[in-house]
C-alpha cells in the first residue's frame, strides 16, 4: 500500500518513514459489488484511495435517469475537496462496481500531515489546480459539443419549417386544384320531364381523375358522359380537365357519340405529350323516344337495371381508351331504357374497391345490389350504392377513384 500511496500526486513527496506512518493510520474500507460508499449531497469528511476493485461515480443514483459519470480503478482517489472545504457536500454519489478496498484519510489526519510537512499543502494546490483545468477543459468540450447539438438541432428545425412551409404551399395548391376540379363537374343536374339523373363522385385522393357530366346537346337530346383518367393525382386532374373539355367542344356540335370520341382522341393524341390515357363513356339521350345511343373507349360496360328488379350487363364489344393510338376502336351502340328502368354507368374504383382482406366489390356484388333498388330515383341509386360499398370497404384505403352516374325513366 506504500507503493500505491507514493504514486499518488499528492503524497508524492512524502519521506518514506511518514508514508509507513500514513498507512498504518489510514483505515481500510470494504465495499461489496453494488454498495455504495456514499450518496450525493451527503458531508464530505473523507479522502478515499482504490486500493482493489472499481467505483463507479453516479448522478441520479437509483433513478430512471442515472447517469455514469467516472469509473475509478486501482490507485485514483476521490473527496480530496473534502480535505480542505469543511461542512462540504458530496457532489455525486459513488458505487462499487465490483468488489472493492479503499485507504481512509480524514480531514483530521490531513490537518495532522500538512501541520509536520507544510509542503503537503503545496502539493494538494497543485492537484487542485491540475482537476480544475481537466475540469475546465472538459467542461469548455462539453459546451463545444452542445453547441455543435444546438445548432443541428436548429438547422433541422430551419429546415423542418420549410418543409411545413411548402408542404402548406403544397396543400393549399391542392385545395385550389380540387375546386378547379369540382368546378368543372356540373354544379346541379339537369332537369327533363319524364327523367331524372344522379352521379356520385369520390376521389381517392384530394384531387382525382374521374369525371362526369350531363348536359343539353340539341332539342331533345341529353348528352350523358363519364370518364377515368389513368393514374390519379394533379397529373390525372390536369388531364382530366383538358379531356374534359374536348369533348364537351365536340359534343356541342351534336356529332353521333363515336364521332365525338374519334376527333378527341385525334387531338389528344396529335400533341403526343403525355403517357396518360383516358377510358370514357358518352351518350345522348333521346327524351321523345327513350333510346340511349353511346360510344364506349375501353370505359366499363353500362348495367341496365328494369323495373321488375333484372340487372343487365349490356355491351362486352372492343373499346380502346383514348390518347393511346391514332387510330382506335369504339365500342359504339344504341339501346332502349324501358319505363321504370334505371341505366347505371360507373368507373372502374366501383368494381375494384377492396375491403380489409383485399376482397375487391367485383361486378356480381355491385349487379346484385342493384337489383334492390328498382324504382328508386337516379340519384338514391348512387346514394345506396356508395354507401353499400364503403360499408363493404371498412375503412380500408382506397386505392382509385370512384365515380357513378344513373338515369332512370319515369
């Protein structure tokens, strides 16, 4: 233990005759793994010397928080300011780690030492001073480093901002995309004597990229449309409005239906700028004579739904969507709509609609729901059957748009 003393700073320059004295002085302390020499805040009366073992130096002992500030071995020492700061309290608290034996030096035997060797004095300054710059120094890192946390905790603050700025820029061009998008689709339906029309529309995202319309062509002739851009999103709705607005152009010359989608397909695909494609539906409606005369572009085929409950699927012919080739082929036929039947067009997110098992709607569920509604209004139809299908989806998400339009004869 003299050997351990010596190399201590602090007893360093210690004759050896006062060395022995000091180590037949000191009082050994034995601590198991896990006891604690002494608690945070606790009087400060001694100066411990590792002879065997580990301390471990804690803030928050015992606490969720505990913090493992040192670990002291085998010839460190510890509560030299107890030596010289009487009535002082211990800063933090120290646990053995491991089995362990310490060399007591009271305050008491200290005064006695420094009284026969005032050097000793010098020699405790000294090591006063050397813990304050390491202090100091550590210290000066610590807020190196904290500053350095700061700061990066402001630059992702900064940029976590812009981000929320653009995102919000973002959501606002959305919402001004959305109404740019229902300003387009009819603000009420139209009325006809001896007819009336529903429609439902329900966007898988904020904007979308069905639409629909109804609208007088020529005396006595009502223009019927729906439509599904491919892909969904501000590109689909882009799209959507443009396609829209084609045929709305050329329909209101009163062209046959397949007319009106051939020329419009020439001028989407004349530009030859988008990969996009658009599957539609349009129709006139003859109020004298009930006929339904329509063009089909790779769109889903029309359900006729008569007034003794019978639903039919009424056309399976080739339909190819428009702005994929110059030249195209278009489902195009003519059909009567029997008193009290109603004609149910819709977009392909009816059909394909899933629930939490991945179960898609299917057309025999949607033919099936349907056969409970004859003599209900155009506009209960779409009503029912949208909320039949988002009590068969559950809440799952939803994956594409989802449009309907319905006409029924008095």
């Amino acid at each position: 233990m003299k050997s351990l003393l010596a190399r201590i700073p602090l007893f360093a320059d210690l004759p050896d005759k006062e060395l022995d004295q000091l180590v037949a002085a000191l009082d050994v302390r034995d601590l198991k793994a896990g006891e604690l020499l002494f608690r945070e805040g606790d009087p400060g009366e001694h100066l411990y010397v590792v002879v065997k073992g580990q301390l471990q130096v804690l803030m928050g002992e015992g606490k969720p928080d505990e913090l493992v500030l040192n670990v002291l071995r085998e010839g460190e020492y510890l509560g030299e300011m107890s030596l010289i700061v009487p009535g002082g309290h211990r800063t933090a608290s120290v646990r053995a780690e491991t089995p362990s034996v310490l060399l007591s030096l009271s305050r008491t035997q200290f005064a006695d030492l420094t009284t026969r060797y005032p050097a000793l004095s010098a020699s405790m300054l000294h090591v006063l001073s050397q813990r304050l710059d390491a202090t100091n120094t550590a210290t000066f890192r610590d807020l190196t480093e904290k500053n350095r946390q700061l700061q990066q905790a402001y630059d992702e603050l900064k940029a976590a901002q812009a981000q929320l700025v653009e995102k919000e820029r973002l959501e606002r061009e959305l919402q001004v995309a959305a109404e740019i998008q229902f300003s387009i689709l009819p603000d009420a339906l139209p009325r006809l004597a001896g007819y009336d029309f529903g429609a439902r529309i329900l966007p898988a995202r904020q904007v979308g990229g069905d639409f629909y319309d109804i609208f007088p062509v020529i005396e006595h002739k009502m223009g019927v449309l729906i439509g599904d851009v491919s892909d969904k999103g501000v590109p689909s709705a882009l799209f959507m409005a443009r396609t829209h607005a084609l045929i709305m152009a050329e329909a209101d010359t009163g062209l046959i239906p397949g007319e009106v989608m051939r020329l419009v397909n020439g001028h989407i695909t004349r530009l030859e700028k988008s990969t996009q494609f658009v599957t539609t539906l349009y129709g006139l409606l003859d109020d004298r004579t009930s006929e339904f005369a329509y063009a089909r572009a790779g769109h889903e085929t029309p359900l006729l739904l008569t007034a003794d409950g019978q639903v039919e699927r009424l056309s399976y012919g080739p339909g190819m969507s428009l702005g994929m080739w110059d030249t195209i082929t278009i489902d195009e036929r003519s059909i009567h709509l029997p008193p009290g039947s109603t004609l149910l067009l819709y977009t392909d997110g009816l059909t394909d609609c899933r629930n939490p098992q991945g179960e898609a709607f299917g057309i025999e569920r949607i033919k099936s729901t349907l056969a409970g509604l004859a003599g209900l209004s155009a506009q209960r139809v779409c009503d029912h059957l949208l909320e039949t299908l988002r009590d068969y989806q559950q809440a799952a998400s939803q994956d594409d748009d989802v449009t309907l339009v319905a006409i029924h004869v008095a």
